[in-house]
C-alpha cells in the first residue's frame, strides 16, 4: 500500500529545556596580564546549569518570532598549571574563584532561510572571593542590552558559512565598566557525518567604555584602580573545534583558541595575548 498519512494536528516542539555544560581548559594568561610578572597560566573550568523557556508560535502572521527567557547561574573554578605569581604565589589561582547569575529575555526574527535578528536584555551578577563560599560578596553587575544579526548559508550538504554581528550597550556597577561592546565573528562549519562537526572561526571586539571615575558608595571600591576614562579595547580572536553528537541530549567537544587584546588606556586586562585548549561536556533535556 504505500505511506499512508494520517491527517492530524502538527506535533508540537519543546518549549523547556534544562541543560548543564561544564568546559575545563588552560588557559596561558588566566590574568589577562600585559606584565611578565603578572603572566601564568592555570586550568580553567566553567559550570553552567540553565533553565530555558521558549515557546513556538503557531500562528502563521507571528510565527517568524521566537521568544525566549532563562536563567543561567556560572561556576568559575581555577586549579594550579604552573607556579603563580605575584599576588597569587601564596593562595594559588583559587583565590581567583567567583560566580555569575544571568538572568535574561530575547525575541529572534527569522526573516528567511539564511538570515535572523535577535533582541535581548540580561543581567551579569558577579559575586566571589575565592574558596570561600561563605565569603562571597557582590563586586560587579552588568546589564547589557545587545541587537545581534547572523547570515548562516549551507554550501553543498557539509559545509557552512556564517557571519554574526552584535551591537550592545552595558550598563555597569561600578559605573566605570559602562561601555559600549560591538563583536564581528565569521566561521566556516563542516559536518562529515552526522554526529561531528567541526568550525573554524575568526571574531574581532571593539569596546569603547564609556563609565568615568566611581561615584561614592558604589560596589567594589578595589576596582577603581581601573581608569577606564575613554577607554578603548580592540581585541581578535581565532578558533577551532570540533563536536561530537552520539546522541540527541549529549555532546562531547574539544577546541582551541587564541586572543590578541590592545587597549589605549588600561594595559593589565586590556593589553595582553592568551591561549586557550581544552574540552568541554553538555547535557540538555527538553519537554
């Protein structure tokens, strides 16, 4: 007889999801240092439980737009690869510990098969101060209001190419890390099979902070030793890595990466060079 189709209501997508991504890598400059004395490199692990909500719209007027909201919360653990120095030689890189809540909202618009935009707002909740969890104070939030734009084109099956512009504005406390923070990212992907892939990518950032000196009785007064008065950083990056989908909820990857930063005006953070390499792990379930 043939497929015999049955008329129905079309199955409906996932609006939930829950996932949980954990990355350990070293990384060369874990300071971000422009001084030798202050360059080391130590092992890096970022953990990231995440809870997502982001309906479908089935309405054929509305339906190019998904909406998105979610809540992440990010563990940053640092281990010892070489010996520390300066500040960390005694406590080790661990004193460097601290964590992130990002709550956020987003809206994406599909205009065709290649092209999207998105909208999205979020916030940055910093807290830290090393080991001690019971330590942990707030030193830094950051909320950052961002239009993205991205081109993804397929080339003969396997091979793909995208280019992805964001434009964001960042509120900050303290006020001096306001800034304006544009990115640039083009890769090209290749998927030989259908459980790997691999991309190669190559992204500028440009940052103009637009914050002045502390005001009196704002968060973190240690972090008014960075002058950030018209501050300008110009960062590349260049990348590879590649993924590995046995089944639909787990991926396995492994990358690498290298980060060239200039800064006009603070050179420890904003002028230095990093290398990255390391593997990472992610576990999603949606309903």
């Amino acid at each position: 007889m043939g497929q015999v189709n049955i008329l129905g209501e079309e199955p409906s997508q996932p609006w939930f999801s829950i996932s949980v991504d954990c990355q350990a890598f070293y990384n060369s400059n874990v300071l971000y240092a422009s001084s030798i004395e202050n360059t080391f490199g130590a092992w890096q692990i970022i953990t990231t439980p995440e809870i997502s909500f982001a309906p479908t719209i089935q309405d054929e007027t509305y339906k190019m737009l998904s909406p998105r909201a979610g809540f992440r919360y990010q563990f940053f653990t640092y281990a010892q690869a070489e010996p520390p120095k300066q500040t960390y030689a005694t406590t080790g890189p661990s004193a460097l510990n601290f964590d992130v809540m990002n709550p956020y909202l987003g809206l994406g618009w599909k205009v065709d098969d290649d092209l999207s935009f998105d909208f999205s707002i979020q916030g940055n909740l910093y807290e830290g101060n090393g080991r001690d969890r019971s330590s942990y104070v707030n030193f830094l939030n950051e909320y950052p209001i961002a239009w993205q734009a991205n081109w993804f084109h397929i080339i003969e099956e396997i091979h793909s190419l995208s280019i992805t512009a964001r434009a964001s504005y960042v509120w900050a406390n303290p006020s001096n890390f306001s800034r304006t923070d544009n990115n640039l990212t083009v890769s090209w992907g290749i998927m030989p099979t259908e459980e790997v892939s691999l991309q190669f990518y190559a992204s500028a950032r440009l940052a103009k902070y637009t914050g002045i000196n502390l005001d009196p009785g704002e968060i973190s007064s240690n972090y008014s030793t960075f002058n950030n008065y018209d501050r300008l950083d110009i960062q590349q990056t260049y990348g590879a890595s590649i993924t590995w989908t046995p089944v639909e909820y787990v991926s396995l990857r492994g990358f690498v990466s290298w980060t060239k930063s200039d800064s006009t005006q603070v050179q420890e953070t904003g002028t230095y060079e990093a290398l990255n390499a390391g593997t990472g792990l992610n576990l999603v379930y949606r309903f």
